[in-house]
C-alpha cells in the first residue's frame, strides 16, 4: 500500500510578492516503500553536550609526588649532611659520600691528571701539570665542597657534578712552557707555494696561517682541569694568507722531482735497503715557497732504518744529514750504516770557519756528512762511525780564507789544504775554484772537495802522502798529492782499499781477513 508524505512548502519568511506567493501545498509522493531517514548531522548538531566529570584523583597524584619529591630531597640532605652528595668530584677524584676531613691526605696528583694533552688538529703534545707550574689548594678546594645544605639533591644521582678545584700557577713556569709549545702550534701563512700530495709536488693557492694564543692558553687550560678532562683545545689566533711574490714555482717542480727521484740506498753486512719513493717523499719540509730536504725530516727514517736492521746506528743524525745534502745534490748515493757498540770506532770532529763567512758552515757539514758516509769511504763499509759534534771532538774540519792557512802551522800554504795536529785545513780557495789540472779534466767542484776531505781526512787518521801510481791509466791514492802530480794516474777521490786498510791498522782496528 503506499504511503502518503506532506511536504509543506512554506515560503512565508521571504520577500515574495504577493502575487508571486503561491499557497503552501501538500504534496502526496506514491510508490515510497521506506521511511525517510533523518539528516545525521544535523541530528549530531542538535543533540545536547555531555557535561565533563570531575576527576580528583589527578591533582591528589601530583600532591602526593610533590610530596614524595619533597620528602626524598630531605632525607638525601640527611643522609648527606656533612658528606659529599654522588656522583661528586674535586678534579678527576671521585668524593662521593666522603666527609670533609676524611679528604685532608689527598694532593694535587690526586685530583690533576696524570698528562695533560694538548690539540690541535693533528697536532697532539703531553705535559705534567707540575711541568706547566700547576698545583691543587688542597685546603681551599676541599672548602669548595657543598656538604652543608643542598637544594634538590636528588638531581645529583643522575649526573657528575664538579666542585671548583682551587689551582696555584707559577705564571713564570707556566709561561715558558707555553713558549715552549708555541712552534708546535704554528703554521705560518703561505702565499702561493710548492706542497707534497704523496710522491708528486704541487702548486697550492695561498693559505692563512695560525699561531698559538698564549693569553687564551692559560685559562683554557684551567677550565679543562675543573672539569677533571684531559685535553686542552688549544685556542690559536689566525694569521692572514700572503700576497705571493714567487712566480718561478713551475722550474722549482722540475728540479724538487728530479731530487725525489735520486736513487739512494743503505748498505749493512751485506744487505742493501733502497728507501721507496713514498720513504723518501718524507725527506722534504717546506722553505718558504718551496721545500728542501733536511736532515730532521730524514732522522724518522733513519729511526725505521735501525729498526728494520734491528741495531743501534753510531751516528743517526750524521746520516740524516748524508741523505739530506746527497738529495738536494741529486746525486746517487749508497751509504755504509754503522751499529753502534764495542767494535765500532768513532771519530769525532767538529766544524769552524777562520775569516770566511760562517754560512758556510751548513754547506761543509752536509758535504763532510756526505763524504764520511758514503760506503767508498774511511768508514771501511761500516766499521768506523764519524760524527759531528759542537764541542769536545778528537779534532776540527776548518774552511779557511788562504791567506791565513799559514797560521795553521809551517806544513801549510796560501794554495793547497792540510792538516796540522788536531786540526783539518781547508782552503776556501780551492773550495771554491778547485785547480787548474783537475779543472782541465772537466771534473765537478762537488767531486774535487770530496778529493779534499778524503785526502786531509787521510792524514788525520795517520796516512802520509803517497806518490806511487799503481798502474799507468789506474785510478790514483787519494793520498796522491794529485792537483800536483798524478805520476801516470788518473783522478780518483776515494780511498783505494788498501789505503782504508792501511788506515784501519794503523788505528787499531784489524780486518777480518787479515
């Protein structure tokens, strides 16, 4: 059966002319079989608000924990009276639960570590903290300790706290530590210069440098202690890249290469170790826009060197200076490496100037270095060691202005070299110029002052001069007096063995196969 729905439009309410109105009407709908639903939302609109319900339990849970807190605060400050709370420090020293008068026996080691590091990138350096001029107050720190009252003590289970440690400085120690430190933490600034990225030189653009701030150093230093740490970062000031003036750098590649590729080798009882390329890359440290070897970036080599051979050298640091000036000479070179102990003889000498300029020096001591090195030498392959040294020496290599090579003794002139008793005299004449007869044979001057060294060298170990040519066209004895005479020989500038045998018996030391 259907069913009947009145809708009722009712227009009333609007603004309708009245000849437009038209009477509201009920309208019959057949064949509807369902109910209308009525509209959700607006059923959801109209439906009254739920009120909220109170819930006291939530301001009773927070009163009882304000309250638990409260409680648990004051029984800390009672179980802690007079006592250090936990997790409390004085340094590096633990004092939790400890009393004032129980700490009375502790010192500065106690609550100051052991080393201090300082850093820098990859700059790392140790010290004391007694060697910096810092000590503890034992008495004032241990005042420093809150044993008393404490608010909110319960805080203190969850983290370290550190109690100010009252530390002395001796600012007079402290300061010359920190110059003592201050080259370790440099770098000077650059502008465009030559660097070393594994075996091949590079030009790099200019870089700033830096410079360690002592006025900062000190207090970072003692911040670093309150907290009981071990490592200083240590504040640096900046320093401006600099406006390059070196436009040649590209011939300074060529020539730094042609030095890295120097073949250089070490000869011990029969072994010979040729340092690899990345070894010797080791060898150069910058100098001013370029780099140069030097002896003190060779001595870590040197160092390896002992270990691999498992021995003691006699003279590292006369070695290193070898390599040194045999690179930067860019001549090959097979060094004999001498072990130190009983069998081995050392000679000592040291290095003056009379009336030359004494930045000759540097020069002499690298090629005599060179020289008494080199495996053809007076060192017989490694039995007897020659060192440098600043003072007390067995006797002096001088580089002399000629016209006072007379005051050496009668044995010696204005032209040639000598020696006479402790001393081994060489003409700066000769350094310089060589002679005429050696000059005509097309030899380096390089080559010519070994021939000087050796043969003065020679007689300092006992050898006279020796005329006899072996054989017409055979090299000469060095201690041939050869600039004046070669009797038939031929140049030569390294001791013939049986000159170093010679040499080796009349210093007491008898070769095996003798």
């Amino acid at each position: 059966m259907a069913k009947k729905v009145a809708i009722v439009s009712d227009l009333s309410g609007t603004d309708i002319p009245d000849a437009e109105r038209v009477e509201p009407r009920v309208m019959e709908l057949e064949g509807l079989s369902q109910p209308v639903k009525p509209d959700s939302s607006r059923a959801e609109v109209d439906r009254p608000r739920r009120a909220l319900t109170p819930r006291p339990w939530l301001g009773k849970s927070i009163g009882i924990l304000a309250m638990l807190f409260v409680l648990a605060n004051l029984g800390m400050n009672v179980l802690y009276y007079n006592r250090a709370l936990p997790n409390e420090h004085l340094g590096r020293l633990s004092v939790s639960g400890e009393r004032p008068h129980s700490l009375q026996h502790i010192s500065s080691a106690d609550m100051l570590p052991a080393q201090l590091t300082f850093a820098h990138g990859s700059t790392h350096v140790s010290r004391t903290p007694a060697s910096l001029g810092i000590t503890v107050n034992t008495a004032a720190s241990l005042r420093n300790l809150n044993v008393h009252w404490h608010w909110l003590p319960l805080f203190s289970i969850f983290g370290a706290h550190h109690a100010a440690v009252s530390l002395q400085v001796d600012k007079a120690r402290f300061a010359a530590a920190s110059a003592a430190l201050a080259p370790q933490f440099a770098s000077p600034a650059r502008g465009r210069h030559i660097d070393l990225q594994g075996t091949a030189f590079v030009i790099k653009p200019a870089e700033a440098g830096y410079r360690l701030n002592t006025a900062a150093l000190l207090a970072s230093t003692l911040a670093v202690l309150q907290r009981g740490n071990t490592q200083v970062s240590v504040p640096t000031t900046s320093i401006a890249a600099l406006t390059s003036r070196t436009t040649n750098l590209s011939s300074q590649l060529t020539k730094l290469q042609k030095e890295l590729d120097t073949p250089i080798s070490f000869v011990y009882h029969g072994q010979t170790i040729r340092p690899a390329k990345t070894d010797r890359s080791q060898w150069f440290a910058p100098s001013g826009a370029s780099m140069v070897p030097t002896s003190a970036a060779a001595e870590p080599y040197i160092t390896k060197l002992a270990r691999q051979l498992g021995i003691a050298i006699a003279n590292p640091h006369d070695l290193a200076t070898a390599v040194a000036y045999a690179v930067r000479k860019a001549g090959s070179r097979s060094f004999a490496v001498v072990p130190a102990g009983n069998d081995t003889l050392v000679r000592t000498y040291c290095t003056a100037v009379k009336d030359v300029d004494a930045s000759v020096l540097a020069n002499l001591t690298g090629k005599l270095a060179m020289t008494y090195n080199d495996a053809r030498g007076w060192n017989d392959g490694g039995r007897i060691a020659f060192e440098h040294v600043d003072s007390g020496c067995q006797y002096t290599v001088w580089m002399s202005a000629a016209a006072d090579m007379t005051t050496f003794g009668s044995i010696c002139d204005d032209y040639y070299n000598c020696q006479a008793g402790h001393n081994v005299v060489l003409n700066y004449d000769r350094w310089t110029t060589a002679t005429p007869s050696w000059n005509k044979t097309g030899g380096s001057l390089e080559d010519y002052r070994t021939l000087m060294i050796d043969h003065e060298t020679g007689h300092r170990l006992g050898l006279l001069d020796n005329p006899v040519c072996p054989a017409k066209g055979k090299p000469a004895p060095v201690m041939m007096q050869q600039s004046i005479n070669l009797h038939g020989c031929v140049f030569n500038i390294w001791p013939l063995p049986a000159e170093r045998k010679h040499a080796m018996s009349y210093i007491g030391i008898i070769q095996a196969s003798l």
